[in-house]
C-alpha cells in the first residue's frame, strides 16, 4: 500500500532572487526614477485617482480658507494635490457642512487629506479650548 509522497509541485517563487544581474564592464545606472509632478502632469497617475470629499463645518471654513485662501493654496501646493471649497449653502450630503474636495493622483491626494485633516483637528481643538 501506501503511496506515498510526492514532492508537491508549488516550489516557492524566487521573489527575492536578484533581478537584472548580469555580467558587464561596467554596473548598470539605476534607472531615473520620474518625480511625482512628472508623472502627475503628465497623466501617468491620474487615471487611478479618486477626489476624496470630506465635510468640513461651517464655523472651521474660515481658518482652512484662511487669509485670502493662504491656508488653502499652502496645503495644495505643499501636497500636489487641487483643494476645493463648495459655495455656501452646498452642503455634504445629510449635514450642514460644506464640502472640501480633494483632487489629483492617489499620493497628493492623500497627502492633502492628511494635512487638511491635521489642519482642521488642531483648530478645532483650538476653538474648543478657547
């Protein structure tokens, strides 16, 4: 009886393998990798972006515009990502908060998410404490 074993087929992928060795005069120049402005204007990375849209309340609205949208244009630029602001009276659905959209590629995106969220929790601790 007894059949024993076989050996299993599924042997482990080589994912640690060195990729591209190869014998030469001289090493390979790691390719030059594009920034992500680059790829940004350039489309590479806007067609797996999705705007992200966060409620923001009426009474925070004037810190994150800021003065005469300072706060605003410093978070876009510092992120890369485009901030928008809905007018007043358009609202995130089911609240009364005004809408904040974030739009670009997935990094700045998210980039900009986190800052306008660290933004917004520090002011509102702020006014809360004052």
């Amino acid at each position: 009886g007894g059949g024993g074993g076989g050996g299993g087929g599924l042997g482990t992928p080589s994912l640690f393998a060195p990729v591209g060795m190869h014998g030469g005069a001289e090493p390979a120049s790691p390719p030059r990798l594009a920034s992500l402005a680059e790829l940004t204007r350039s489309g590479a990375l806007t067609s797996v972006s999705q705007p992200v849209s966060l409620p923001v309340p009426e009474h925070l609205v004037p810190s994150i515009i800021g003065d005469n949208g300072t706060t605003l244009t410093q978070i876009s630029s510092y992120s890369g990502a485009t901030i928008r602001l809905s007018q007043r009276g358009e609202f995130f659905p089911g609240t009364t908060d005004r809408i904040l959209s974030i739009i670009g590629a997935p990094a700045p995106v998210q980039a900009a998410h986190y800052l306008v969220y660290e933004y917004l929790s520090t002011q509102a601790a702020a006014l809360a404490a004052a």
